[in-house]
C-alpha cells in the first residue's frame, strides 16, 4: 500500500456569479483539509465570521457553490494495481472529477468514500477538482421530494447528512461550511488490502480477550495465500488467509490484563495492536489501533423505583459525572490533537468521567477518542441525528447506514467508548413537541432508533450498550422522559423555571440539564465591539442564540440576585448564577445515588463566542461555572439537601476508599460568631451516600439573614446561608486584599471582614492569558485565602484586587438593580 497525501497546492474558486463582487472570478489559495470560511478569510475576503455580526452578512454563502482544485503529480497504475482516491470527509455535497472524469459524487461529511481511479490516472500532472454544490439547496430538494419533517431552528437540516449545528443552533453560528474537511489521498495497491479492522475486547475473569474481525479487500485476479499478523503488546499470531478470503476472526488472549478504568478509579493501561497483512515477498497493508480491558456495562434492571440506567465499568457501578460535548470549533479543521487534549484534560480537572459527544454534532476525528482513552474519559456516543424527524427513506436511510456502518467500526476499539446512542431529543420530539400532526403519518426516524442503528450495533460492535434516543424511557407506553426509567433531560429549569425545581425530580439519569451564562471577559470583548456593550447591544445579541435567552438570564436571577444596571455587574452576575445553578442540580443528583446514576451537563465547551450553556469557552477560558463543576464534581462532597420537611447533610464519597469524615457542624453569624457547634465522626463506605440529620439547634436561625450553616471536613466543605443573597443582610464589600508577583503569575491573598460568598478573581480581565487556581470560593468571618493566578503578563500586581476583578456575590448588593 503507498499513501499519497493530497493536501497541496489547491485552489478554490466560486463556482457561481452570485458572490460577492470581491469574490467573483477570483481564485485564491485554499488549505485541505479546510473550508471555505477559512480560506476566504485567508486571503482577507471576508470578516473574521465570529467577529461582531459577521456572520449575517455572510449569509450568502449558504447558497454558495464552489470548486477546489489543484494538480498532482502521478503515474499511471500498473497492470493488476488499484488506484483509489480516498476522501475521509467531505463537506458535503461533493462532485469529484479527474483530469475531467467524473470519479464519483458524495452527499454525507459523516463518512469517507473511496473511489477506484485507475483508468483516470495520468502519467504526470493529474488535475483534480472537487465541485461544492450549497448543502442548503440540496436538502431543500431532499424535503421537496420526500416531504417536509418537523426540526428546530431556520434550516432542514434533518434532509442532508451533515452537522446538524453547521446550520446554527442556540449556542452556534449560521455559517454553512463547505470543503475538504478530512484527508484526501491516493491509495495504490495491489493483490489485497485490510479493509476494515474490528476488534471486538472483553475480560474474562483475569484474561484479556480480542476477537478480531478483519475484512479483506482483494483485487480480481490476485491468487496467492496471505498472511495476517497480529501483535498485541507481547502477544503475537500469524494467520493463513486462503486466496479470496474476504473474512477473518482470530483470537488473541491477554492472560493477567491490566483493566482500564475511568479517571478516578485507576489507571489506563493501553494495549498497541498492530495488524499487518502479508504476501510472500513484501507487507501489503497494516493498521495500528489501541485498545485497553474493561467492561462496559449499563445496568436497566428494574428495581423498587422503576428502570435504572446505571453505568458499570469492570463490575462496579458509578456515578457518571458528565458533561456533553459539542464540536470544539465550528470551523472543525481547526480543531487540533493539542486543543482536543487541553480541553479533555480541562474536563477532567473538573472531575468529569463521561463526555457525551451529543447528536447535533459529529463522530469526532480518531484523535478525540485516543485521548479520552489516555485521560480516562467515558464516551457516549449518539448517532448524529438532534432535534429533528428524519425520513426513513432514501437517499437518507442508505447515508445513515453507510456512515453508522464506517464510524461503528472506526471507534469501537476505543477503550473509552462506552455506549452508542440514537440521538438527541428525537423521541421527545415526537411524544411533545406537535410533531404527528405535522408529519401526517411520513416516517419520522423511529425504523433508525429501533432497527437500523441497533442492527448495525449488534452486528459490529456487539459487547456495547446501545440506547434509542436521549432521553429514553426503557418501558413501552411510557413518555421518553419519564423520571423513573431510562434517561431524562431537565430543560424545564431554564426554559420556565427556577434552578431550585431540579429537586422537584429524582431521575435515574440526567442526561442534560443546563443554564446559561456569557463567555469570559476576555473572549467577549476580543469578538464584540458594541460601544455601550449591553445585554441588548446588536453584536451581543447576535452572539445569544437562546430563544429568549436574555429573558431567561434575567428571570433565572430573580428572586436570588440583584439584577444589576452596568453591564460588568450583569456580566458577572449571570456567570455567577449559571455556575449555582448548575452546581445545585449536580448536589441534587449525586444526593439521590445510586437511584440517580448519573449528571451530564449541558455543555462542556463553545464553538465560538457566544452566550451559552457551556463552561469553557471558545477561547478555551474557564467560566465560573467550571470552577462550579469542580466543586459539585469533588470526588468528596458535603451538601445540604431536603429530604422530607427538613434539611439534612449528605455525604457522597465517590472514591472507592472508604471516608472516614471527622465533621464539624456549626452555625455562625456573617461576623463568625458561633451561636452552635457539634462534632461527628462518620464513615461513607466507598461509591456510596451517607444522610445525616440535623438537630435543630443547627437548623434553626436566630436571624435568618444573618447567619449561616456550616459542615466542614477535611476534604469538604458546605455552606448554606437561610435566604437568598436578596435577602441577605451581607457586608456588601466583606473583603481586604493584596496582590504580588510570584514566579509564573501573582498571588492575590484575600481576606474576609464576615461572610464573602463565592469570592472569585475574574483575572482575565486583566490580563487575558491568566488563569487562577480556584473560584467561587466561601471565606467565613476571619478567614484568608491566597489564590494563584498564572500568566505570562506584567502588570501591576494591585490590578487583581480591582473591584471589577475580585469578585463576590456579596458586591452585587452594592450595585444599583434595575428592577
Ligand atoms: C438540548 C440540547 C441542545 C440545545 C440545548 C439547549 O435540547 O440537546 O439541542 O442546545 O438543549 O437548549
């Protein structure tokens, strides 16, 4: 096998006059893989589309047809050779001709296509060109023939095979990509290559077992017997493979294999497997995949409260704290292994042990998954199909099984991956949202959740889990987001509801909740330029998606906090209250383990500037909300949680050790006088959840405004005021500080006059690399916190304590409320 990679030399061009004028006739260069955007703005034709309103003004592009091309030096195949040109993603709706040959036509960036050239190879200069016709257009066409289906948001994007969120979604941009997104090469080879390479990996008491399926390609008149060799860390095999013989399964037992665990529960031993196919004389192809030993399970046995959905890895079951996942740029070529890496590792720094890759996205590039592999990070995986009908009819069922096909076995020796899953909010969709009237009996997808999807999986991929949808309810008749079975999604807190309604549901499994918050000082105001920057400013605005997004931010504050007039105070404000009320629905559900097994908030990360659900932005920056999950997220963690009438303490130890708490209760007054104080000692067995009750000594305030509850460990900390901030009657400016330079960055040590609740250092504001150890912190009367601020910056140290930079919900009090 010899590999040509194409990525040289293109050139992209409008394949249309309805362009631009600057853009019209103009050739310019373009980089593969990449996309038109990109290469537009490369060559400074168009604004930087995440700039300010950019994005409208290149609305036109949706109906843009283009064509990329460039010239390749080759040879003519040989007699008994293969040539095939190998595209692993194009974007989307593709002709691909050579030296004026069509060599085929593609409408799915969800798969690769392969395409034998040999009659069209040239000896020297071989012109290839690859026509982008507008995705939009054609799934127009698509909807016209088969029929329109019910989908959120402007587009059909329910009617072609791509991103679903390349078309906008409440978090992302309407900018409609075009290109050669994956790699593009030409693929000589002769006699037999490996086709597909599956190795399906169990554990069998303390032995590592790899049943490899590999498929094997040959050419017509190729007669002689093969080899397959097969290495597994210090296990090798050889194999005979007959002439013609397109399958072959071969074992290859691991005795004593280490197990891979999720992060926080061991380590993550990596097996290499190597696969080399032989002729007599030479190698004619290989592979190189890693796969580690586990078992992956998720438990739906009915129990006393109805269907669990309970995630068991090597026998033990465990909580997922996870978050869901969305591509990491909308421009997804730019997404690189290092910034796949930052972001995994910013996850797990935040505790979490699953992202879920959700359904308006991708199958991610192999480079996702390796690292989640290293770094211990649980996979679910959806099949990407969100929000939407989809037709159950051609061209889109055979797309769909093509692409399910291809992915199921490009992802399946991920050690991580732990379950495949149909979709996203699709059989919501069609219990809730009006959507059988509207489809006036055309299908609507459920042949892809109950038949196709879990075929393909059964067939490929048979030790993993797979679910229809999320949510999903496991029980014929009952709604998809019933609490007691399956999955449940909680999007009636943000949409119509206080935060303080996540404990108004003990599901078996969140699989999204969520609320928003702006990105990071830095990264709004690099991307928006509005002179006065408000909530309502036009780049704002057109950087909040949310169907009353700024509605909801407000309403969501109500009744907690001030609804500040300045925009820095609502900035900070809204970053505040999207990291509480995230961090109250995690408490709640860990509280409710192991009949809760699982939180997965919505979302991890950005795909641009935007005020969104995420935690991280797309500059990468941490929102307070991160700091929040690491908090919720703490494998120890105390909280205050109701159960019946009354307020009791729950210990949740997530670790597999035992917690042998020492605890301190205490109820104090803001200025730190002791009014009660009882110690405990108190052991939570390993992965479980300890309620303790509470006397009513510590329970009942003297002054309901001034005083709070405090449950204090060596590993945790929880601390509950008796009111609202609005009601509190807190020092407005409870904290002193003082900042220096410290090698790497400054030290800002704070201390608190009386209570300071949730005391943060918003240190990119000034300088827009620094990061700080810790945010959202509680000091009580009297206590002093030194918090580490890394950056390359120098600036004078005092710039920390600047009252737009350190931070604490009490100082909200002070700032007029435009209520
Ligand atoms: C859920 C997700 C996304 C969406 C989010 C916030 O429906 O699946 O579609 O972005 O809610 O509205």
């Amino acid at each position: 096998m010899i590999r040509q990679y194409l990525h040289d030399g293109w050139q992209l061009t409008a394949a249309t006059n309805e362009v631009p004028d600057n853009i019209r006739g103009r050739t310019v260069p373009a980089a593969v893989p990449g996309s038109t955007h990109l290469d537009l703005l490369a060559s400074g034709l168009i604004t930087d589309p995440f700039l300010d309103r950019a994005e409208e003004e290149l609305a036109w592009m949706h109906r843009a047809d283009w064509r990329y091309s460039t010239t390749f030096l080759a040879a003519t195949a040989r007699p008994g050779q293969r040539a095939d040109l190998v595209f692993d993603g194009l974007d989307t709706v593709a002709t691909v001709e050579l030296n004026g040959h069509v060599a085929g036509q593609t409408a799915n960036m969800h798969r690769g296509y392969r395409f034998d050239v040999r009659e069209f190879l040239v000896d020297g200069g071989n012109d290839l060109t690859v026509s982008f016709s507008s995705a939009l257009a054609h799934a127009e066409k698509v909807e016209a023939a088969l029929g329109s289906r019910p989908h959120v948001n402007a587009h059909p994007f329910n009617m072609v095979r791509k991103m679903a969120c390349s078309f906008g979604w409440d978090w992302g941009p309407d900018l409609q990509t075009a290109g050669i997104w994956r790699p593009v090469r030409l693929e000589r080879w002769h006699t037999a290559r490996l086709a597909r390479v599956r190795p399906i990996v169990t554990v069998a008491g303390t032995t590592g077992q790899v049943e490899l399926h590999v498929d094997i390609e040959w050419t017509p008149d190729a007669a002689e017997n093969l080899t397959l060799l097969i290495t597994l860390g210090a296990h090798k095999r050889t194999v005979i493979v007959p002439a013609g013989q397109t399958t072959v399964v071969a074992r290859v037992d691991v005795p004593g294999a280490e197990l891979w665990w999720p992060a926080g529960h061991g380590e993550q031993p990596l097996y290499n497997l190597d696969v080399v196919l032989r002729g007599e004389s030479e190698r004619l192809d290989s592979t190189a995949k890693r796969i580690g030993f586990r078992t992956i399970t998720v438990d739906t046995t009915p129990d006393e409260h109805g269907t669990p959905f309970t995630v068991v890895v090597n026998d033990r079951p465990l909580f997922v704290k996870g978050a869901n996942w969305i591509p990491d740029d909308h421009f997804l070529t730019r997404i690189t292994r290092e910034r796949l890496v930052r972001r995994v590792d910013q996850a797990v720094a935040a505790h979490v042990n699953l992202l879920r890759v959700w359904g308006g996205g991708i199958y991610e590039s192999d480079d996702f998954y390796d690292v989640c592999d290293e770094r211990g990070v649980l996979v679910w995986q959806d099949f990407p199909l969100a929000c939407a009908a989809y037709p159950e009819e051609e061209p889109i069922r055979g797309e769909l099984e093509a692409e399910a096909r291809e992915n199921v076995a490009r992802l399946m020796s991920h050690a991580s991956l732990a379950l495949w899953n149909g979709g996203n909010e699709n059989l919501w969709g069609f219990a809730d949202w009006g959507w059988p009237e509207q489809l006036d009996g055309r299908t609507w997808g459920l042949g892809h959740y109950d038949e196709l999807l879990p075929g393909i999986v059964a067939e490929l991929d048979p030790t993993r889990f797979y679910c229809p949808g999320s949510p999903y309810s496991p029980v014929d008749g009952l709604h998809p987001n019933d609490e007691d079975h399956g999955t449940r999604h909680d999007w009636h807190v943000w949409n119509e509801a206080g935060y303080e309604h996540y404990r108004d549901h003990v599901p078996r499994f969140c699989s999204e909740f969520g609320f928003q918050g702006p990105p990071a000082w830095a990264t709004l105001t690099r991307w928006i330029h509005d002179r006065p920057l408000t909530p309502d400013s036009p780049s704002f605005l057109a950087h909040q998606k949310a169907e009353d997004g700024n509605g909801k931010l407000a309403r969501g504050l109500a009744a907690r906090l001030p609804l500040p007039a300045r925009f820095e105070d609502w900035h900070w404000a809204t970053q505040l209250n999207q990291a509480r009320a995230v961090g109250f629905g995690i408490e709640h559900f860990r509280s409710w383990w192991p009949r809760t097994a699982g939180a997965i908030v919505w979302q991890l990360n950005d795909c641009w500037p935007v005020t969104s659900w995420a935690a991280i932005d797309s500059e990468e920056r941490l929102k307070p909300l991160w700091y929040g999950l690491r908090h919720a997220y703490a494998p120890r963690l105390l909280t205050f949680q109701p159960r019946g009438d009354r307020l009791v303490l729950v210990a949740v130890n997530d670790h597999d050790e035992p917690w042998d708490a020492h605890l301190t209760l205490d109820r104090q007054t803001f200025r730190g006088v002791t009014l009660h104080l009882t110690r405990l000692r108190r052991t939570v067995p390993p992965r479980s959840v300890l309620c303790l009750d509470l006397e009513d000594a510590l329970l009942q305030p003297a002054n309901d405004d001034a005083e709070v509850m405090v449950a204090t460990t060596a590993e945790a900390r929880a601390i509950l005021p008796f009111r609202e901030d609005v009601e509190l009657a807190y020092d407005p400016s409870p904290l002193t500080a003082q900042a220096q330079a410290v090698r790497g960055g400054y030290e800002v040590e704070v201390r608190a006059g009386s209570f300071a609740r949730d005391v943060a250092v918003l240190a990119d504001r000034v300088a827009p690399d620094a990061v700080v150890d810790d945010s959202l912190v509680p000091l009580l009367a009297g206590e002093v916190r030194v918090f580490h601020i890394r950056t390359d910056a120098v600036v004078d140290p005092a710039a920390f304590t600047d009252p737009l930079v350190l931070r604490c919900a009490n100082d909200l009090r002070a700032v007029p409320d435009v209520r």
